[in-house]
C-alpha cells in the first residue's frame, strides 16, 4: 500500500560500502598490509568460505562502473571508507603512499563531478597491521596515531570531503575484535580487551574531531560525526524489572560510546554495572577504564550528526547470563528474537521494521534531537541469491516507511539514509556467503560485472518519487 508520507525535498539517499569489503588491489602500489589482509592469509578458515578480500569486488580497478551505477541509482551521496593503509603503508604519518591519494582524488572528484557527496569514513576496520603489532586499539598509543592519520586526510581530502565519520561500529570494533574475537585481530578477552579498546576509540574518536575543530574547521566547513550501530532493544514485559534490563543493555551498547562521546562520560548505569560486577569477580580495580576530567572536556560534544547503522530488534528480559567476565554479563539482562519474525539470511537480522522507528524516537529523547542519518540498513541474501531480490525490496519498503513516520509524526530530526550495501561484497568472517547488495556480482567470473538486482529499480524509484508504493514492482531504471 502507497503511504502519502513523503521524504523532504533535501533528505539525502546514498548507498554505503568500506573499502577492505570492495576495493581489491590489497597490494597495488605501496600499500601496506591490513589485519584484514594479514588474518586472511595468515588464518583462511576464520573466514567461513576461507575467502578474502584480495579481489573483492575490484573497485580499486572498476571506479568508473561504480561511479557509472551510483549516477543510474540517482544517489545524492555515496558513503565509502578510506583506507588507512592504502594511504599511509606504514601505518604512520611518515610516509604517504601516493598511488592512494591518486585513487582516492580520483573516486572524489567523479563523485563530485557528477553530483554525489561524499561522505567519508576514516576507519572501517581495516587497520594496519604494525599498529596492530603495537596492540591494536588496547593501546593508548593508537590516539596519537589516529589523529595523524585523521589530519592528514582532512590535509588531502577535506577541500571536497564535508562529510566525515571517524570511526565505523565501535562495539563491533571492540567486542567482536577483542571480546569474542570472531572479527580481525580475533582476540579473545571478553569485558576486559574490549573496554580497553573502546576507551581508546572513543579518545581516538574525540582526537579526530579535536583536530577537525582547530585545525581545518574555519577554512573546510565541514561536519565531522562518528558511525554507532545498535538493534532496537524492547522491553520483553511492562514490568519495572524488564524495561530497566532493556535501558541497561542499550546504555551498554549503544551508550557506551555515545554517552561519552554527547555527554562526557560513561553512561551512569554502566559505570556502576561494570563496576560492582568488577568488585564481585576480585578484580583488584573496575574493568571499565575511567576518563580524566581533561579527558572527558575533551571528549565531550565531539559530534556534529550521528550516523546510525541499524539492522534488527530484541525482547530484552531482566537476568543475568553470559560468560563471566563479559559485556552481556555485566548488563544482567538477557536478549531473544521472536520466532515469528522473519529472518533474513543472517539468522539474527531479523526483520523488525517497527524496531527501527522506536529506536529513531529513543536517540530523540535521549541525545537531545541530535541530528541522524542512517549511515547503514540493509538484509542479507544468501549465497545463492539473484538478482531477484524481492525479501531485500520487502526489507527496504517497510523499514523506509517507518524512517517516514519518524520523521513526519514524530518529528524526529533525520537527514539522511545509506542502504547497506551498494553492491555485493566481502562480509568480513562470512566471506562471499552472505549478499547484502543492490548489485549483484558473481565473484567467480574475473570481470566482476556488476548487475543491478530488482531493489536497485525500487530504490532508484523511490529516491526520485520520494514515496514508498509496497506494490511498485519496476523492471528497469527510471529516466
Ligand atoms: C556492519 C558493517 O559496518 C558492515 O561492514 C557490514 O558489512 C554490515 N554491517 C553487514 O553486516
């Protein structure tokens, strides 16, 4: 069913890509080795089809088929990450490895020459090995580090680039990197490495946008925001028990990063969770780092829009479980999906649309209407998924109309929308077995022709009419 509602003249549709996921060429020309590049070659069966990222969807050789597709979706911005050892070898700021400048020019002044703003990630997980040799993000080192390689962006970039996001999915970054370590480095110190590691995202976080502000503020004019990802999380009864479990287990995730980063510090909640669970378990001081009071004016206020990355929902009840120590254990609350949602081919991402809208009015209330654009939302294909597409298009209709309600009935403050993903491409320990894209590609054929899938016609319908019809099913691109 056709919804009146319709997306303001100005809201910004775009696609959003990183580049360890898309460009190839991990060695073309000086570039440095990533912990992507170094865990895939070192230990293929992380990788559930022992794939990697060496090819991909060879952007670094394909950036006019890209530029080509992102003009026929009609985008009006296109979100992609830099990637830091393609322009600094060295991890460091000695040394800047040209043949990256040249492709990144390159990628930015077409995206401007036809009309698409760029908005830029600095850090979508493929850091450089050395610093990783040095302890990754668990070392304090990495702020100064980050801020460098940040400077030099803004040096090199920042006269066309006027949307930047530091760092993508710190809690992706931080648990799953080194808390269950199921992502690059692969660590394993779950409520320790990963508060330690978050603690020095956030510092990196407020560095980045510290040196923004001095340095390069007056004469760019750009916007610098950092890239949160949560489910919504719903209250699983409406007794006082579950909704304080479900405030506790967004403030854990999703506030982790941003309470510090809007506010100035942890959030309250989490502070005394980690801290009394420290207590219990005879550690000898709180797992959660503390900031300085010059640490936390430095941090605080560091954000000029939120981009937020949303996928799916869960019932949250109150309880204690997971492994001791562990995030989720220090949440005492406990999360489960219902069966009778649909999933996509990522079990997990379940298709909730309702969720997205309760979280959009969440972020409103909590974080003062700050600005939002949807930086990532998307379903998961399989492997053997066409270019029929037509559980993604379902996907993308029902979550777009309750961005629409949120916008017009609850009066939300959203700018923008980035779907996940523009083409299909290397989904980090799942390889090439999941497909998130609106292009399809086989990555068996060595042309890496890319196809548009039934959801790119949707999309591109949608973003010129700026109106959702459920029952629009086009069979090509609008003119
Ligand atoms: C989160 C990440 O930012 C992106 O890299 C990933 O491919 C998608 N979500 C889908 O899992």
């Amino acid at each position: 069913m056709a919804t009146s509602l319709k997306f303001p003249k100005d809201f910004k549709f775009g696609v959003a890509t990183a580049s360890y996921q898309i460009e190839g060429g991990w060695n073309a020309k000086g570039k440095g080795e990533s912990i992507w590049d170094y865990q895939t070659h070192t230990f293929p069966h992380k990788i559930s089809d022992k794939s990697n990222g060496d090819v991909s969807c060879d952007s670094y050789n394909k950036l006019d088929e890209d530029i080509k597709n992102l003009k026929q979706l009609k985008v009006r911005m296109y979100r992609f990450s830099l990637s830091w050892p393609r322009l600094l070898p060295s991890g460091f700021a000695n040394n800047i490895n040209e043949d990256g400048v040249r492709y990144y020019n390159e990628l930015i002044d077409k995206l401007i020459a036809n009309d698409i703003e760029p908005m830029v990630t600095l850090y979508h997980w493929d850091l450089p090995q050395s610093i990783e040799n040095l302890g990754g993000w668990t070392s304090r080192a990495i702020v100064d580090y980050f801020g460098d390689y940040a400077r030099i962006c803004y040096e090199l970039f920042g006269d066309r680039v006027k949307n930047w996001i530091t760092i993508n999915e710190p809690y992706s970054i931080c648990e799953w990197g080194y808390g269950d370590g199921t992502m690059a480095p692969y660590y394993k110190s779950m409520g320790i490495g990963s508060y330690a590691s978050g603690h020095n995202v956030i510092l990196s976080h407020a560095a980045a946008y510290n040196i923004y502000n001095s340095e390069f503020r007056s004469k760019q004019k750009g916007r610098v925001g950092i890239t949160v990802e949560t489910s919504w999380l719903e209250a699983d009864s409406d007794t006082k028990e579950d909704h304080e479990a479900a405030n506790r287990m967004i403030q854990m995730y999703f506030g982790w990063f941003l309470h510090p980063i809007i506010k100035g510090d942890y959030p309250p909640v989490m502070r005394t969770q980690v801290d009394k669970k420290s207590k219990e378990q005879n550690f000898p001081r709180s797992r959660l780092p503390r900031f300085s009071a010059e640490e936390i004016s430095q941090i605080k206020g560091t954000i000029d829009f939120l981009g937020l990355n949303h996928y799916t929902t869960f019932m949250v009840k109150n309880g204690s479980v997971g492994q001791v120590p562990s995030n989720y254990n220090d949440m005492e609350a406990t999360r489960y999906q219902k069966s009778e949602w649909k999933h996509s081919a990522r079990e997990i991402f379940k298709l909730v649309p309702w969720g997205l809208r309760k979280l959009l009015v969440w972020v409103k209330n909590e974080y003062e209407n700050i600005e939002v654009i949807i930086t990532e939302n998307g379903y998961a294909g399989l492997e053997k998924e066409t270019t029929e597409d037509l559980d993604r298009i379902e996907y993308y209709n029902l979550y777009l109309k309750e961005v629409l309600k949120a916008i017009h009935v609850d009066k939300c403050n959203i700018t923008g929308y980035m779907a996940w993903s523009f083409m299909d491409n290397f989904e980090w320990s799942d390889g090439y077995t999941l497909r998130f894209g609106m292009y399809y590609i086989d990555f068996k054929d060595p042309k890496r022709e890319r196809k548009p899938k039934k959801s790119a016609f949707v999309y591109q319908n949608i973003i010129v009419t700026k109106v959702i019809d459920e029952n629009l099913l086009p069979n090509t691109f609008l003119h």
